[in-house]
C-alpha cells in the first residue's frame, strides 16, 4: 500500500511540477533576464542540499544574493542580510525561487510537498529523532514553509542567524515535518498546496488554516501553538533533544537525545 501511494504521489508530482513549468516558463524566462540585467552572471543558485537517505543532490534556485554569497559560511539568511541584491529581496519576499526548484521536482530530487531541504552543515546536526525527516523526499513546501515563511524576519536582529535558527527555527520547523509525514496523503498534500497559495495573498488567513488542519489531523496542544505563531519564539530544544542549542559546530550528545 506505502509502494502504490508513492507511486502515486510521483506521477502527481511529475505533472503538476512539468504543467507548472510550462506554464510558468515566459514567466520564468523574464525574472532570469532581469537577475542577469543586474550584474552579468548567472541567474540561477545551484546548491547542494541533504535529500531522502541522506543522498546530496543539487537544488535549482533563482539567485537573489551576490555571487559567492555563500563562502561566508552564514547558511541562514536574515532579511536584512547585506549578500541579498535589490533584485533578490523581490524573488524572496514573491517565493519566486520556489518555481525554479519545480525542474528539482521533475527530475525526481523533490517532491512539491515535503519537509524542506537542508543544507549538510544542519543536517549533521540532526538529532535521531529528526533523521527520520531525510527517510522521504524533501518538499518545496509543507506546513513548516507557511508557518515559518517569515524566517527572515525572524533572524533579521540577531547577531549569529546560524544558532537563531537552530534555537527558534528549528524545533518547531522538524516537529511540523515530522507530523506531516506521519499523516502524508495526497489529499493532504492538494490541501497543504492550496493553503500555499493563500499565503501569497493572506499569510495571516493561511495560519489559520494551516492550525485547523492540524487540529483535524490530532496535533498535539504545543503544535498548534506553533502554527498559530501568536507568541514570540523562545529558544527550545531541537525535537530528540533535551537542551537548547549553544554551539552550531557541536553536535548535539547522545546523552541529551530523548528515549
């Protein structure tokens, strides 16, 4: 049965993402030209990212940063983050960079809903808990994506945006994935794409669909708090984790993991 539904969810993967990018390619092919008008070099951000099992695969993004933005070693991006360019903070706030990742989606490296993808430097600092979220393919969006798509906002004061991930972003972000695939179906992932695209025009009305949803599907008291994001974000333990965050570089003990 969990064969037959993945086969299902890749066939209904491979034609929305191949309807998406025919319609969307004289879209695409404008935004391309004006991120190349702006400096001369390439449009597109190719990265390494942590997929299913673990296995790295190259993620197709429009860029919005500076060339060789990202030998800074700073992999969380603050909004006011100085490597953005003026062409950039439009494909951020727009998602635009979204679009290009569905030819990840085509190939296979992704699937439309699914935890987000991460960079190898935070997946090895992954507790055993939140291993499980690299066991299914990564996803352009799911309940995390909405509930945090202010991220940048979030890590716009703080003076390390690394470890402000880790402590704010983070324990929420992997509880979010990890319910979403307890519960994964189709007819979740139709809702959670829809709920997407009433983020565009109402992030606010998204966040209470978004708590809805997971209220139907039995989300614990402290997940709904989350997703509803009323109250400010206190640093929290990673989930698989007993202490917060202190060291970016350290990898959470064995000894701090959760029974």
């Amino acid at each position: 049965m969990k064969l037959f539904n993945n086969w299902i969810k890749r066939v209904f993967d491979f034609i929305a993402a191949f309807s998406g990018l025919l319609v969307f390619s004289p879209f695409l092919t404008a935004v391309l030209i004006v991120i190349w008008l702006q400096d001369f070099k390439s449009p597109f951000y190719i990265s390494g990212r942590v997929g299913k099992n673990e296995k790295v695969f190259r993620i197709v993004k429009l860029r919005s940063m500076v060339t060789g933005a990202d030998k800074s070693g700073v992999d969380s991006t603050a909004s006011n983050d100085a490597r953005i360019t003026v062409v950039g903070h439009v494909i951020r706030n727009y998602k635009l960079d979204e679009l290009s990742q569905l030819w990840n989606v085509l190939k296979g490296d992704m699937s439309l809903v699914g935890p987000r993808p991460n960079v190898q430097r935070e997946t090895d600092l992954y507790t055993q808990k939140e291993k499980e979220l690299l066991k299914v393919k990564p996803g352009i969006t799911d309940f995390a994506s909405i509930v945090f798509a202010d991220e940048g906002q979030i890590l716009s004061d703080k003076e390390n945006p690394d470890l402000a991930y880790n402590q704010l972003i983070r324990p929420g972000k992997s509880e979010l994935g990890l319910f979403y695939i307890q519960k994964q179906s189709l007819f979740l992932d139709i809702i959670i794409i829809l709920i997407t695209l009433i983020s565009i025009i109402s992030r606010e009305q998204a966040l209470i669909l978004i708590t809805f949803v997971l209220k139907k599907l039995g989300a614990s008291t402290d997940l709904l708090l989350v997703s509803r994001r009323k109250a400010p974000l206190k640093p929290m333990p990673p989930v698989g984790a007993d202490t917060v965050v202190t060291d970016r570089i350290k990898k959470i003990s064995d000894h701090d993991h959760r029974a």
